[in-house]
C-alpha cells in the first residue's frame, strides 16, 4: 500500500521561506514524476508545481510561483521538497504532495496524478 506523506507546513511572516517534504512507502520514486498543489478555502485545487520522473523536463511552475518556489527531488531518499521564499498571503492553503498514477509517465495533468497525501498546511501572515 503506497502512504505519501508531507511535512514542514506552519505559519510564516509574508516575505518568510518555508520548505515543504514528502516522503512515500510503497513506492520507489525514481521512475515517477511528482508534484505540489494546492488548496485555499472555497477555492479550487491548483498545481502549484511539477518535477519529471527523468529530470531532464524542466519542472512546471505555476506563474503565480515562478521566481520563488523551487521543487526538488532525492531519488536516494525517495523525497520530494518545495522550497518557498517571499511568501504572500495569497500562498496561504493546503499543500499536497501527489505522484502519478504510473511510472515514466511525464503529463503534469492533475488527473494522472494518483497518489495523495493528506496535505499540509501553510499560512502566511501579512
């Protein structure tokens, strides 16, 4: 059974940085491309971004993170990172870490995503 779990939501000034990380069981990720979204309140869920199994894609951003998010990966330690600087209150919401359905599979569709974990949370304070 795949468990995906995340970690290192809180609470941060606005202009703060936070590093998000996901860790799954199950799995072994390599072979699989990766991603962040996001949900606020009354709000749909959005891509936040996007990182290929290969490596050799460049990861997808969101325009509204560009410049100051950064997805990472460690194909050693089977994880996933989000490192966020300049933080606004617009990044307030809960963040999800998800891997697609199947391995060597490059689409950023949130559809082919379907490993979930149970999200973390962010909130920015202006």
């Amino acid at each position: 059974q795949v468990q995906v779990l995340e970690s290192g939501g809180g609470l941060v000034q606005a202009g703060g940085s936070l590093r998000l990380s996901c860790t799954a069981s199950g799995l072994s990720l390599h072979v699989y491309t990766m991603g962040w979204f996001r949900q606020a309140p009354g709000k749909e869920r959005e891509r936040v971004s996007a990182i290929s199994w290969s490596g050799t894609v460049t990861p997808y951003y969101a325009d509204s993170v560009k410049g100051r998010f950064t997805i990472s990966r460690d194909n050693i330690n089977n994880s996933l990172y989000l490192q966020m600087n300049s933080l606004k209150p617009e990044d307030t919401a809960m963040y999800y870490c998800a891997i697609h359905r199947y391995p060597h599979d490059g689409s950023w569709a949130e559809e082919d995503f379907g490993y979930w974990g149970q999200g973390t949370q962010v909130t920015v304070s202006s």
